[in-house]
C-alpha cells in the first residue's frame, strides 16, 4: 500500500482558480443556447469536440493512463453529459434552471467516490447537502416552469455522467502518478475526445439524420463559429483541464461543491442575456444552493485527509 496525501480544503489560489472555471461553465449554458439555434444539439456537441480534439492532438501525446480510462471519460463527457444536456436545452428546459439542475452532479461524484474509494464525506459536506438538496427540491417543486419532465430526466443523466467522468479523471491521475509520471490533464481531455466525438456524430447522423444536419450548417449564420470555439477551447480544454487538476490534487467532496457556483453564474447570464424570467423560486433556489457551499467552503476542518491507494 501507498499513501497519498491530499489537502482537505482549497488553498486560496486554488479557491480562485475554481470561480474562475466555475464563471465559465455557468456563462456557457447561454453560449449553447445561442448555438442550438442554429444546430441540431448532437451535431453541435460533435462539432465541440472535434475542435478540442483538432489541432490540439498534434501537439500533445497520448498521457501516460489506459485506453479504457480514456474511452469511459470520453463517452462520459461527450455522448453522456454534453450529449444528453444539449437535447434537453433544446426546447425541454431553459439555461438558467438546466444550470442548477446539472449540479446534482455534486451528490453523484461523492457517491461514486464513496463507492470506488470507500473516501467518507466530511461532516461539513453533509451539513452543505441539506440546503443544497432543498433548493433542488424547489426547482423540481416548479415542473412546467421551464423545464418538463423531458428535460429534467435528460439533464440529470447528463449530471451523473458528469460524475462518472469526475471519479474516471481522479483514478487515471492517480494510476499515472504511481507510475512515475504525472497526467497531463490537457492531453487526458484531447485524447479522450477521441471517443467524445465520433459517438456524437454516429448519434447526430443516426438521430438528426443528414438532411437536417446539411440544411442547418448552410444556413447557420457565421455567430456560429465563435460560440464553438467559446465551448471548446475555454469550457472544454480550458474549464475541464482545471477541473480535472484540481480533482487530481484535492478529494471530490472538496472539489465537486464548487459546481454550486454553476447556477448563480447560468441564472445570472442567462437573465441578463436572454431576459430569461426570475421569479422568487428562482432566486429561493440559489440562495439555498449559496448556503450548501458556503458550509462547504467555510466550515474547513484543519486536519490533512490521507487517501490509501492500492500500489
């Protein structure tokens, strides 16, 4: 057995990294919406990935982790988050609630890290869930509201992908570094889009059908480009290569809370941007969703967590 030694809360550089990833992720549910205008949702995603992968792949080599490591984030990312949460934005929910409904993701990667790594959440991780939990509950209190249960059942699919992807990041850095050489967690994103893109192409093709794909790309107006590129480069290869180092260097229920962020940044953009509608049980919701991780983030326990790993 090795030990791995991990520090039980964000330095205050790493804290700032995770807003910063955080802005954009949440930001981004606007950009999709504009996108979706102009693609069908599963084209879009391949097209998102394709460009994370092309040229970038040219300039990175495969990380020193598993082929099946890469395949299983791959299509977790890709056909399973992205994938599902593209279709629901597409007229099945609205960005801002989409925004606060993925972060169940949050609930998803403790339980899965529990489940793989026997890592027991923190009493303050606990504590943040209730509020958490109960402002998700008011999103889900309000069907019909901007969202359907189309779009909520699709959504939460997305978010325990979302989670399946988290604890695949965090298994692959650690098998790299017990091995003497680090992952590179840009090349780990490139390379697993390998698998990202060609299943949401085969699925774009199989399910949007190419009369619809070829009509949309000739009549796409030439925004179409930049918000790609928003989503590739800075919410793909930017967002999730942080977010994958910072899971590399912190355990999931430090890490995955800050997600809570998403909403506060989706609803905002998504209000002033698209004048999205705010009523009270919006701004209930984030304000619950705020208190989870304020006790997450706040309530720090001053003790190092010690993390076994089979050698």
């Amino acid at each position: 057995m090795t030990s791995h030694r991990t520090a039980a809360h964000l330095s205050t550089r790493d804290l700032a990294l995770g807003v910063l990833v955080m802005f954009i992720w949440g930001s981004n549910f606007v950009v999709v919406r504009w996108g979706l205008g102009m693609l069908p949702p599963l084209l879009m995603a391949a097209i998102r990935f394709a460009l994370t992968l092309f040229p970038a792949i040219l300039f990175f080599k495969k990380p020193n982790v598993s082929w099946g490591s890469l395949a299983l984030y791959g299509f977790s990312v890709g056909a399973g988050q992205f994938g599902l949460l593209y279709i629901a934005m597409n007229g099945f929910i609205s960005p801002g609630v989409a925004s606060v409904v993925m972060q169940t993701q949050v609930f998803f990667t403790i339980a899965v890290a529990a489940q793989r790594t026997g890592e027991r959440p923190r009493l303050n991780h606990l504590l943040g869930l209730v509020p958490a939990i109960a402002g998700i509950a008011v999103i889900l209190a309000h069907n019909g509201h901007d969202i359907t249960p189309t779009g909520l059942a699709l959504t939460l699919g997305g978010a325990m992908c979302w989670a399946i992807s988290n604890q695949t990041t965090r298994e692959a850095s650690r098998a790299a570094a017990a091995m003497g050489t680090p992952m590179n967690p840009v090349a780990y994103v490139v390379w697993a889009s390998l698998f990202a893109m060609p299943g949401l192409l085969a699925a774009s093709l199989l399910l949007e059908g190419p009369t619809r794909i070829l009509h949309d790309v000739a009549n796409a107006s030439g925004i179409i480009w930049p918000t790609l590129v928003w989503q590739s480069a800075a919410n793909t290869l930017f967002g999730y290569t942080m977010w994958a180092w910072l899971l590399s260097r912190y355990p999931a229920s430090t890490v995955a809370p800050l997600s809570l962020l998403v909403p506060v940044f989706g609803m905002g953009a998504s209000a002033l941007v698209l004048a999205e509608p705010m009523p009270p049980w919006k701004i209930i919701a984030c304000l619950l969703i705020m208190g989870g991780l304020a006790a997450n983030l706040l309530l720090r326990p001053k003790k190092v967590e010690l993390l076994g790993e089979a050698s």
